[in-house]
C-alpha cells in the first residue's frame, strides 16, 4: 500500500468516525425522543408520577373557614369556604432554592458519585 492510499484509508476512517460520533450527539440531545421512549417502556410510573404531582398541586381540600359575608340590608351570613393552603408557593419556593444551588453542589455529587461507582468498580473486580 503506498503512501497515498494509506493516507486516503485514514481519511475515510476518519469520516466515518465524524460521522458516527455527530450521530451519537444528535441522538443524545433528542430529550423528545428519550422522552417518548421512557413513557412507552415505564407508562405505570409515568402514570403514578403524574397522579402524585397532580395531588401534591391540588390535595385535598377538607379544612374550612367561616367568614362573614355581607348582604345586602345590613345582616351578615356565615359562609363555610374551603382554606386554601398555598402548597404551590412553597413547592416552587423550594424547586427555586434547588436549582439555585445545583451549579454549587454539582461538583460535590460528582465526586461523590465517582467515589462510590470506583469502590464499586473495585469490589466487582475482585
């Protein structure tokens, strides 16, 4: 093989390892895809999920208030209302705080993943 056709081998490789490594990208930053995917294989906890989130928003609305309410001619009413409780406010009070300390925790849990996955690694060679 002369020098030439080496170097043309190379390239080929080459193009198809560009190739290959662009379509592992495109395919690791498909979120829809993957998204999609893990609904099909895990519907039940994707279902369950749903249901907790939908409960953890809306809850159940059994504790009442008595308010007086106006009417017209001077008397008042007392009306039973369900108490609100502003669960969402503190949810994403707490959603804000996590992802407001997730850049400065990042480096601590990926040590610590890396510590962990090692030892494993370490045990299951042996």
């Amino acid at each position: 093989m002369s020098n030439k056709e080496a170097i043309l081998e190379e390239l080929r490789r080459s193009r198809l390892a560009i190739a290959r490594d662009t379509a592992a990208i495109a395919e690791e930053f498909n979120i829809l895809g993957k998204l999609k995917r893990s609904v099909t294989s895990r519907p039940f906890a994707w279902l369950g999920g749903a249901a907790a989130v939908g409960y953890i928003f809306a809850g159940p609305k059994t504790k009442t208030i008595t308010k007086t309410v106006p009417q017209k001619g001077g008397s008042s009413a007392l009306k039973n209302e369900p108490a609100v409780k502003d669960r969402r406010r503190w949810l994403m009070t707490a959603f804000n705080i996590c992802k407001l300390a997730l850049p400065f925790v990042r480096p601590a849990l990926s040590a610590y993943a890396a510590r962990r996955l090692g030892e494993f690694s370490e045990k299951i060679g042996r």
